[in-house]
C-alpha cells in the first residue's frame, strides 16, 4: 500500500500542503504565502493564479526538502477558504481578482436579496444573505462590471480553481456549494429559484461531488511543473470550515466546536436537514455525507487581544498577556468587555455596533483588561452556545482549536463559562488535518470518517468546570447579555459622529 496522503489548505494568507501516513502522524509539511489585495475600502482580493503558484512552490518543497516520493502518495484533497468568488470565461480563464470571504462591499445586494425573497430565501438556503457569502458578490459583478458578467461561463470556490488547475476537471463540494448560499439545503441542488430570481443562469453552477469523492487524477500537465507523479487520484475536498470539524473530529451531535482565530467560530454536527435556526446561525452541508453543521460567528475574537496586544503592549509577547492574565480573579474584579470591534456576525448581525469595556474604575488593572478580553470572547460564545441549549440541541463536549488551546487558563475559562468538559487536540492544525482525513478515505485506507478521525484525531488533554467559577460567570453573563441592546442605539451614534466629523 502507498504511504502518504497530502491534504492542501488553502487559506487567505497562505497554502499549507500536509503530508501523513496511514497512522495520522504528519510527516512533512510546507506552506507559501500570497498577497491580499485591498484595491478600495471594504474591497478584498486575490489573484487566483497565486494560490496556484503557492500550491505548487509547497507542494514541490514538500517532494524535494522532505523527501516524499510522489510514487508513494495514495491520494490528495483540499481545505479551502469559504465564499470566494472565481468566475471563469469560456476558456476556463480567470475574469477577475477573486473576491473573498471578508470582502464587505455588498450591503446593497444582501439588502436586495432580503427584499425580493425575504423568508423564502431562509426556507430555501437555511441562511440569510450575508456580505461574505458568494451571491451577493455575484449580484455585485452583474451590476458593477457587465462586462465581465457577460463573460462568466462558469464560476468556482477558491480550493475548486486549484483543483481545477491540477486536474483540468471542475467542480465544488457540497459543504462549499451551500456557502454560497445558491444550493437548496432540502433537495441538495442549486436552487433555480434563487438563480431564476436574480438572473444567473444554472449553468454556471459548477457540477456537485461529495467531499471524498474522485474529483480527477494529476493531469500529466501540473505532474511536469509540480513534481506530482500523474494521475495521482484527487478528492474533491471541503470548505474550510467542514474540513477543521473532520480534522477536529467532530463527527457525532454530543460536542461543539470552540475556534478562536483572527475571528471566533462556534461549530456544531447537525443530522438533520430540517434543523433551521431562520439564519441567525449559518447552516451548511459537512463534509460527510448526508450530514449538516451549523456556525456562529465571533468577529473579533483573537482579534480583540491583538488590538490589545499592539494598542498598549506591543512589546509583550502573547504568552507574557495571558500569564499576566492569571494576576485577575474570576470576572476581572467587575470589568466587562465585549468584543464588538468590527461589528458582529451572530447573534447580532450587526455592522454598527462597537466594544466596550463596562464596569470601569481607577482600581483596575492591566491584568484585569486582559482577562475580561479573554472572558468577553467566550461569553460571545456563549451567546451561540445558548442558542443551541434553547433549541434542546444538547451536547457535552467543547473541542478546542486555535489560540483559545493554546492558553491553559483561557482553556479554563471555557470550561467554566460553557459548564462543559472542554477537550484540546495534540494536532491544533484541524483543516489541513481535515483535508488529509478526507484524502485518506476517498483512497480506501478507512471505510469512514469515524473509522480515520479514531485514528488520526488525538486528545490532548481534558479542562472540566469548576463548581465556583461556574457559579460565578452564571451570575456575570446575563449582565454582559445586556450590554448589546443597552450600547447598540450609542454606538450607531458615535459612528454617525465620527463619519459626520472625520
């Protein structure tokens, strides 16, 4: 039997191409780095061909530094960043920069959305239209560049072009069809509906293949500048989101995933596509078959200790923050903060309101400000998690990824403030990892996800609350509950004040 599988995660900064065995230990890994383009205020962009180029570089390094033999490798398949828009001419060439997932330049057209379809469009998609999602850049294209709209003959998902670039076949997954909110959760097809409605012909719809089905093999064209051996089978892959579930072994409806990046994700398995949650969490094919997810969405999370970190303290270091966090009791002695540095996603789809620091006074200190920074985020996640506890979808599990792992007393705090055993993984890397799952089960190595996530996916170790804390923060969240509605009104305001004044 051959010994590896690559996974390839193409994220917004980087790709990151993963090499592991049969058992799930990495043994090779290289990344390669691309730009983002930000041609105007709210606009943000990437050359597709880039994360092509990247590809390549890394999965090259990979076969040469590390010495993987390409005759060794039984399979490859992909983790790639949500909502992105390629759109591809008649001769599968790129039209435009692609527009990505954190790309805000299309209120007007979610508003369009909502008007023309309003409920229907959350009967259909199970989601809202939001700024990030796919269609409403579509709309935008069709009215901003006409030109360019007349071209479209097809368009794609970020991982999708890479795909299509190393295979010459195309396609997207399911979990990444229903990020652009275009697919019909209850019949699995692209809505005609939606399309009719807005003008967009099906056929551009690229074909639907389940995550770890054969989507092609290594055509002989990318096998020659790569260094791949050709026709090397290719998965076709997950969205971003599906695959770090898989990788993070999130598989049965009795555990949530708790994600702190730049932004915060709240992510739990759902078996059944009648679940709705009328858009105010996004739901969304897994990479399983037949299976569901459903997320919300923090803004800032790990991104209101960066500001932090740069705005006050810059020549700490993060580890330095959070030890010093350690100097503050339970609840920061009466400060409160709530990370709505950006706006909000979920529960508030909100682009107007700001954080805040409440419950200030001259006896606090810096200690004090990073604690209630690390229990903010997680009570925004608890906004999420209560979601799920008001609609009887109990779990008792929280799987912890991103920087929120990496800190055993904000690991803690989770704990405490979800009242859930809270587990952290040896492999923090869950989307590459994810992707690698997905290869090795589309190649026949396991027979199912579960079987390989047994495998491949290890606890490290397990936080539990404890009894006081969890007394505590019962106490101290509804008051942070409130602070949205009570600050919502000031913040429009100061907002006003400062566009009208700049």
């Amino acid at each position: 039997m051959k010994k590896y599988v690559l996974g390839i995660d193409i994220g917004t900064g980087s790709v990151k191409v993963t090499g592991v065995d049969y058992y799930g230990k990495i043994v090779a890994q290289e990344s390669a780095s691309y730009p983002l383009l930000h041609p105007q205020v709210g606009f943000s962009e990437q050359n597709p061909d880039d994360w092509v180029n990247a590809t390549t570089k890394a999965i090259h390094n990979l076969l040469t530094l590390d010495k993987i033999s390409a005759a060794e490798i039984a399979g490859i398949s992909y983790s790639g960043q949500m909502h992105g828009l390629v759109l591809l001419n008649k001769n599968n060439e790129v039209l435009r920069p692609a527009i990505l997932w954190d790309d805000t330049r299309t209120t007007k057209q979610c508003q369009l959305i909502e008007q023309q379809m309003a409920q229907h469009f959350i009967q259909i998609t199970h989601n809202r239209p939001l700024e990030g999602f796919t269609l409403p850049k579509i709309l935008w294209v069709q009215e901003n560049e006409p030109e360019i709209w007349q071209q479209v003959k097809i368009f794609l998902l970020p991982k999708d072009y890479v795909r299509y670039q190393m295979t010459g076949q195309l396609a997207t997954d399911y979990s990444d069809a229903t990020g652009s909110v275009m697919l019909d959760i209850n019949t699995q097809q692209w809505s005609s509906t939606i399309c009719d409605q807005f003008h967009i012909p099906l056929s551009i719809c690229p074909s639907l293949l389940h995550s770890s089905e054969i989507a092609g093999t290594i055509s002989s064209e990318y096998a020659q500048i790569s260094g791949l051996q050709s026709g090397t089978p290719v998965y076709a892959g997950a969205a971003d989101n599906a695959a770090s579930a898989v990788g993070a072994g999130l598989l049965q409806p009795q555990s949530v995933l708790s994600s702190i990046g730049t932004s915060g994700v709240v992510l739990k398995y759902e078996p059944d596509a009648q679940t709705n949650y009328q858009g105010v969490l996004q739901f969304e094919d897994h990479a399983l078959n037949d299976a569901y997810y459903s997320m919300g969405v923090t803004l800032a999370a790990g991104d209101s200790l960066n500001w932090f970190q740069r705005t006050f303290c810059r020549h700490q270091s993060f580890a330095a923050l959070l030890k010093e966090a350690e100097q503050s009791p339970v609840g920061a002695n009466g400060l409160v903060f709530t990370p709505y540095l950006v706006g909000e996603r979920a529960p508030y789809a909100d682009a107007f309101i700001r954080g805040s620091f409440i419950g200030l006074d001259s006896s606090h200190k810096r200690a004090d400000f990073i604690r209630s920074i690390l229990e903010g985020i997680i009570f925004s996640f608890e906004d999420l998690m209560q979601i799920y506890q008001h609609n009887q979808h109990n779990f008792d599990t929280v799987i912890s990824i991103g920087g929120g792992a990496q800190s055993p007393l904000w690991l803690q705090i989770q704990a405490d403030i979800f009242n859930k055993k809270v587990a952290s993984l040896m492999n923090e890397q869950t989307a590459s990892l994810g992707a690698t799952i997905i290869a090795a089960v589309g190649a026949g190595w396991y027979a199912n996800f579960q079987d390989c996530t047994d495998v491949f996916v290890k606890t490290k170790k397990f936080y539990y609350p404890i009894a006081d804390n969890v007394t505590k923060y019962q106490k101290l969240y509804p008051i942070y509950h409130q602070v949205y509605q009570h600050t919502r009104d000031l913040s429009f305001n100061l907002i006003q004040f400062r566009q009208q004044n700049h």
